[in-house]
C-alpha cells in the first residue's frame, strides 16, 4: 500500500472511530459501516498511532529490537515536570529512539489553538533537556508531531488581525487557524523542535489534505 493510501486510510478511520483492520473491512465492502465496527470512544487517534508505528517495524534489519509503545500510557520522566505520557514511543536496546505526539482538533478553533500551540513547544522543549541531562539514554532521539486538524470554513478562513502592544510578526496577517499551524511546525522543526511536524486538515469522513508547502513529509 502507497504511503498515501495508509495515511488516508487511517485519517478516515480517525472519523469513524474505529481500528485500522475494521476500516479495511468497511471499504472492503466486508463490514457494514452503520451496524458493525461500532465506534470506539476515545479512540480516534489510535489508526494514525497504528500506521506510524508499523513504519518503525519495517526495516527487517532493526526491527526485530525495536520496542514500539502506542495505544496505552508511555510516560517519559521530565526536566521541568515529573512525566508526560506520549502517545508513540520507540525503543532501541533500551534507549529512547523516537517519541511521537498526536492531537486532533474539530471545532472551537479559537479556544484550543493556542493550547495545541503551547503544547507543542513545552513538549519539546521539555524532552531535550531531559536528553541532555542523558535521561533517556545515549541516542538523540527522533521527536514527532502529528495534528489532525478538521477544515472548515471556521479553520481556513482569513482572520481579523487582532491590535497586539507591539507589531506582531507579519507572517501571520491574513491567515486563518491552518495557515497559522503550517507556520508553527514550519519553525518548530526549522530551529530543531522537532525533526518532523504536520498539520493533516481533512474534512468529517475523508482522508487528509496536505499542506501546499508541507511542514514535513509523512513518513515513507
């Protein structure tokens, strides 16, 4: 299956609620979508948590030692804070190799924006220095974000520009909630806040839409 098709696949099975394998039974035609496969609450980021982490069992020379940790707790210690969970997390011969973050947002942009926004940076910012008090062991390790982000008119239309004290950066003039998360991950993975960022906008039931100029490729 093309890279494409297992990120589509999984974003759809994010609206439906529902594992990977159901959803390919669905579109198989083998699973009625209204009567079976029923919907799994709290469980909708789990078929992006799913096809990411079977990226890191595929390279028959390592995978048989990696220890890939989703679908449940997997708490890192912290610098600033005793712990955090993360939703993905790889391990190399008992050091941390990877450590991936997914949030979704669908509706009441303006309240949760800047939640997902400061999440992102103290998570970061949070973990290197964890890594180089050597907490989690020798290998830098690779740190991911995923946002599933819904488009709608209320995330991709232009917004006001707010008054600020002082002038705000103009690259956020004349955007809306998508523009503004394509910029974030942009600078986060630019000054090395992470190796990888991508906002999937997709609208209720269909795969994902990428970004014009992607923050990052999904992995391959």
């Amino acid at each position: 299956m093309a890279t494409h098709e297992r990120w589509n696949e999984a974003v759809r099975a994010f609206w439906t609620g529902r594992d990977l394998q159901t959803q390919r039974q669905i579109e198989s035609g083998k699973v009625d979508a209204g009567n079976r496969g029923a919907v799994t609450g709290g469980q909708h980021l789990k078929p992006l948590e799913q096809a990411t982490a079977a990226l890191f069992s595929n390279d028959p020379d390592i995978g048989s030692e990696l220890v890939v940790l989703h679908g449940k707790k997997n708490t890192l210690p912290g610098y600033y804070r005793r712990s955090k969970d993360w939703d993905l997390v790889v391990l190399y011969r008992g050091a941390l190799v990877a450590a991936i973050e997914f949030k979704s947002q669908q509706g009441s942009f303006g309240n949760n924006f800047n939640n997902r926004t400061e999440e992102s940076i103290g998570n970061s910012i949070d973990i290197w220095r964890g890594h180089e008090e050597e907490m989690f062991g020798p290998v830098r390790p690779w740190l991911g974000f995923v946002m599933v982000l819904e488009k709608t008119n209320a995330s991709t239309r232009t917004m006001k520009n707010g008054a600020t004290l002082f002038p705000a950066d103009p690259a956020f003039n004349d955007t809306g909630y998508l523009d503004r998360y394509r910029i974030l991950f942009q600078r986060l993975v630019r000054e090395g806040k992470y190796d990888a960022a991508v906002v999937a906008a997709t609208e209720i039931g269909q795969g994902y839409s990428m970004s014009p100029s992607p923050i990052s490729p999904l992995p391959t």
